[in-house]
C-alpha cells in the first residue's frame, strides 16, 4: 500500500433501507473497504429528507481514522449486441420476399 492509498478515501458501495416500524433511513454499506463487515450511516427521515444529500465521506466505523467515501453502485453496463441485433431485424423487414426465397 502506498502513500497515494493512505491519503484518498476509498469507495464504498451502499443501498438505502429503512427501519421496520420507523420513519429513519440508512444508508447500508454491505462491504466495508476496510474490514468487509456491514455498516449503516443515517440518511435521515422517511418524509423529509433527501437521502442523497447524505452521500459522502464519512469516517469507518471499524477505524474511525480511516475515511471512505459512500456512494451509490455503479450500473450495470448493457449487453454488447442488442443493436446489431435490432439492426438486422430492421434490415430483414425492409427485403422483399419473392418465391425464390420461400
């Protein structure tokens, strides 16, 4: 590890949940940077928060010097082929079919 690793926080992946029977919001990290346990930050009220403003740096629960960076997963990228499919879809309608090609 680095100088450079030390300094820069590192990204961690969160999805937004809220408490059973509350009106309280978390934002849930699944897998920590540091110690790959689970820990939820709080994002707010159900009703009168932004939870997106709660995205950020935050310290690490399991090492409070350490600093990581909250944000949401990234998305998933689209399959590869979907317009050359569409495109000859869009090339066999435009054919004109004779009897030779019956």
């Amino acid at each position: 590890m680095g100088k450079k690793d030390r300094n820069t926080p590192r990204l961690a992946f969160a999805s937004l949940r809220d408490m059973p029977g509350t009106r309280v919001m978390f934002w849930v990290v699944d897998e920590c940077p540091y110690c790959n346990e689970r820990h939820m930050h709080i994002a707010g009220n159900l009703r009168l928060a932004d939870p997106g403003e709660s995205l950020g740096e935050y310290p690490a629960p399991c090492d409070p010097s350490r600093v990581y960076e909250v944000t949401l997963p990234p998305r998933p990228k689209r399959k590869q082929g979907k317009e050359a499919r569409r495109k000859a879809r869009r090339e066999g309608r435009d054919e004109v079919l004779d009897d030779d090609k019956w």
